[in-house]
C-alpha cells in the first residue's frame, strides 16, 4: 500500500443551517485546528452533532474523507454554476473531521483499522448523505452525486482512544476483507433502487 497521511483534522460545532427557509441545527461546517486532539470513544474533542440518530455514536465517531476528492467536489460545484470563482474547498468544507490521503474507498474494506502512533480508528460505513449536505454545497442533487459517484469517505470507531496530529502517518491494518466501502456504498444504493 502506498504510504498514507492525516492531512488535517477539523472539528465543529453546532449552530443554525439554513434549508430553504427552514433553519436547521447541523455541525456540518467543520473548521481545521491545530496541535494534538484528544480522540475519545465518541470522537474527537470539541467536535459535535447536531443529530445523534444519524450522525456519531460509537460506529460513527468519526468522518474520514479522502483529500483527493475535494478537486472533484470543486468541480462539481462550478459545473452547476454554485461557485462562480476557482475558490479552493477548504479541509472540513464537506463535513469531515479527517481529511487523508492515500486511502480511497476502493482500498479500504469495512473492517480495517487505521493504526496511528497512540490512536487505532476502525473503518464501519460509507457516509450516506443527508439533505444538509445539499444545503452546503448548494445544489439539490449533491447527496445524490455523493452516493453515485463514490466520492463519500467513511465512518470510523475508535478502537484505542489517544491523541492524533495533523501531519501523522498511518498503516492500514486489513480486517476480513470482505466488503470495501466503494463496494458497501454499492449495495446500499442498488437496495434503495430496488
């Protein structure tokens, strides 16, 4: 495996998100920080959710996503006109509190853990989009580019609780290999079809 990197880390809190003409509460907006973060059972310090049906818990204390995606994102957002200048999306942008690199979602299976220096985070789910992420990138059919075009990171639960900083390497540590998130994000959108 190529060698693979913790570009940054960004946190979030929760505050008011406009749909439409509807305020919602969402810590989708997540921001970079600096130095060394705690990562306990349910995540990283200082971060939150807004909807703990949805989002965090113990399978979902934390979102990883792939760096290499945001240049398509950026894409993705010009295309439709929603951003008129060559702005770069910043780390966090799409709600993520890693953002890596060297880690696609057709190299990591659902059970792999991510073994840093004090920290071992273990791969559980594709993210599955909700309505918010729309209201954030600022077009309609965001969530559903998101579930086709596998651009989606995924979720991770903390097996060994420690301290991550930006900049740390990382191994990844194969599970059963049985299913990738590429592959898991897959089956959930034919099941939705069906």
């Amino acid at each position: 495996m190529r060698s693979a990197q913790l570009l940054y880390i960004q946190t979030g809190q929760v505050r008011p998100l406009m749909v439409g003409e509807r305020k919602h509460m969402s810590a989708i907006g997540k921001t970079r920080v600096s130095g060394a973060v705690v990562v306990g059972p349910l995540g990283l310090a200082g971060d939150e959710q807004a909807d703990l049906s949805v989002h965090g818990g113990l399978s979902k204390a934390v979102y990883a996503l792939p760096s290499e995606h945001l240049a398509w994102w950026q894409q993705q957002r010009q295309v439709r006109g929603v951003s008129l200048f060559e702005e770069t999306l910043a780390p966090g942008y799409l709600g993520e509190n890693l953002s890596m690199q060297g880690v696609l979602e057709d190299q990591v299976f659902i059970g792999d853990v991510l073994r840093f220096e004090q920290v071992s985070l273990r791969v559980t789910q594709p993210r599955e989009p909700c309505f918010k992420f729309n209201a954030v990138m600022g077009y309609a059919q965001a969530a559903r580019d998101m579930v086709h075009s596998g651009h989606c990171g995924f979720y991770l639960a903390v097996e060994t609780p420690g301290t991550l900083q930006a900049g740390e390497t990382f191994e990844r540590v194969p599970g059963p290999c049985q299913m990738s998130i590429a592959q898991a994000l897959a089956l959930k959108r034919y099941k939705h079809l069906r």
